[in-house]
DNA sequence: TTGTTTTCCTACTTGATTGATAGGAAGGGT
DNA sequence: ACCCTTCCTATCAATCAAGTAGGAAAACAA
C-alpha cells in the first residue's frame, strides 16, 4: 500500500513542467522540486518514452508536456513510471491467485484498486495546480466529482 | 501503490486462522497457503506483538485469534505487518512534505489513503469468509456498508 | 520428575528488487 | 568547430523478500 518514490517524483516533475511557461531542464527540475537529479534523469526517460513529455536537447533545451496539463491524468504518470497501477506482491491486483479460503481477499484489493483508480484517473494535472477547484482531492469521503468528465 | 508480499501473506494467514476451528500450526498455515514457512514464522511474530494472534507451544499448540473474527479488520492486519496504512517515498501519508509547485499532490495521496481506509477498516475477517454477505468487497463505486458499524 | 516430542520464537545469512549514481555518447544551437 | 543539454548504459548502495540454524518453552508419557 506504499507509493513508492519512483511513482512521487514522477508527479513532482510533471507538475513542474505543467506550471513552468516555457521548457524546463532537467537539473532546474530537480533544484526546484528537491531530488537526485540523476535519479530524476531515469524517471524523464519513462515519462517521455510514455508520451508525456517532450525532451528537446542542445542550447535552450528542455522539457515541455505533449498534451495540455487538464488532458493528462495522474493515472497516466502512475502507469507510465509504475507499469500497473497497483500491485499484489509484484503481481498485477486482477491476475494474483488465491488458494480457497483467501479468495474473498482478492475481492477486497480490485476493490482498493477501483477506489484508488476513480481518483487518480479523473483527477489532472491542471487540477492540482489550481487548489481552489480540486474537489476530489479535498472530500474525505464520497464519490468525488459529479460531472462526467468523459475521457 | 503496491500491496507488499508481507501484507498479503499476513491477512491469508489470518483468515486461515479465523476459518479453522481450534488451532492451527505455522506448518500446516504455510502448506494450506502455500507461502514459504520461515518467512511466515516472521510474520506471524508481528501478528503475535500487535495482540492479534495468541501462539501456544507444545504438542497440540498453535495459533489462534485473540478476539472473534468479526472484531478484526483488514485494517488492524495491515497496520501490525506494515506499520502505516499508506506510505508515500517510504514516510507516513501525512508527513511527507511538498515543495511549492507540488503541494496539491499532497491531497491527492491523502484522499487515498482516506478512500482505503474507508475499506480495509469497515472490512472484517468475518465479511472476507461469508463471500455472499460482503457488500465493501463486491461494490466497485459508492459507499459500501450503511450501518455504522461503531467501533 | 525426567525425558521426549512438538511447537513456537529469535538471530543471522543469502538473493533479488528498488533507489540512487557516474561517465560517457548523441544531438541541437551558436 | 565548439559548447551546452538531453539521452543512454553500466555500476553502486540500500532495502525487502526469502531461507537457514539453533534454541526456549510447553504439553504429554513413563
């Protein structure tokens, strides 16, 4: 049930690039925000393998997003750095296998697994860099957004 | 976002526990659930220090549940083998800190970590073993369970 | 009570995965 | 040509999963 730093500072950087107007280096990136910069550099290369970002190198060089930040969902940044969006030990939640008396646990984990999916894939970018209209991100308890927002 | 192997092993483990009717043995625990022996005894440990299981040794030893099954919650397993519930870069949910840019992503792991709460802590080892009266675990969307359920 | 069996408990060791690093290689601007 | 910046690969370090070995305690039998 941990997020691991992989997956945290993925968000970091996009929401960086998001809100930065122009490109973004790498090394900006990781004064700004506070973390290994080397580390980030491995993180760059799934988000634009993913692509999310664009990476443009030489003189005036950096980073810029593919898509406007409402059109990219945390989902997305979660998928492309963590592959699945939550795991069993190790194994993607719907394919793990249970022996006879745990099968209800199973239950239990696709049903964290949708929790977890209803927020971060109907929450974006754009949204957490206005606080003030992030609905989801504030209700403790409840369904979250209204509108459909169909993706 | 991941389930660890710990986490997982120690709820099979319980239910195992809860389902049969005297005590059950580490070994036959690891057979039944197919899940290595030694690294069982470690989690069991745990189970035993967070007053969750009681362990007898001896001939005709074995463990059992310290409280009725219905008393226990996916939650309370969770917090004795893994310590925090939701972990972020490895820290508490609610004690990870943000630089400027990033501080709604805050939210959005602490509305997680809120919506999972809401399940493993309404879900008891009880529900998990009567499959056809757990309404948390069948539900993809909405609240789950009306009665208050006080604890 | 003594011994024996069964089981739980603890400490240490190995292997694999993840977090983090360093040094180039390739590409764009000036 | 030269410099800057992104990109790629190989490597180190730390943490967690998994396994091993050796007690320590409790119940039963003689």
């Amino acid at each position: 049930m941990q997020v691991s730093a992989r997956t945290d500072y993925a968000l970091r950087a996009m929401l960086a690039v998001a809100d930065a107007p122009g490109r973004v280096t790498a090394a900006a990136l990781a004064r700004a925000q506070q973390m290994p910069p080397a580390f980030l550099q491995s993180i760059l290369v799934d988000l634009r393998r993913a692509e999310l970002l664009h990476g443009r190198r030489g003189g005036e060089g950096g980073y810029t997003l593919t898509r406007p930040a409402a059109e990219i969902t945390v989902g997305d940044v979660v998928r492309a750095v963590n592959g699945a969006l939550t795991t069993v030990r190790g194994l993607p939640t719907h394919s793990a296998a249970y022996p006879e008396r745990a099968a209800g646990l199973r239950d239990v984990w696709l049903a964290v697994h949708d929790r977890i999916a209803d927020i971060v894939d109907r929450t974006t970018l754009a949204d957490l860099l206005n606080p003030a209209q992030s609905p989801e991100a504030r209700a403790s308890t409840g369904t979250g957004r209204r509108p459909p927002t169909p993706k």
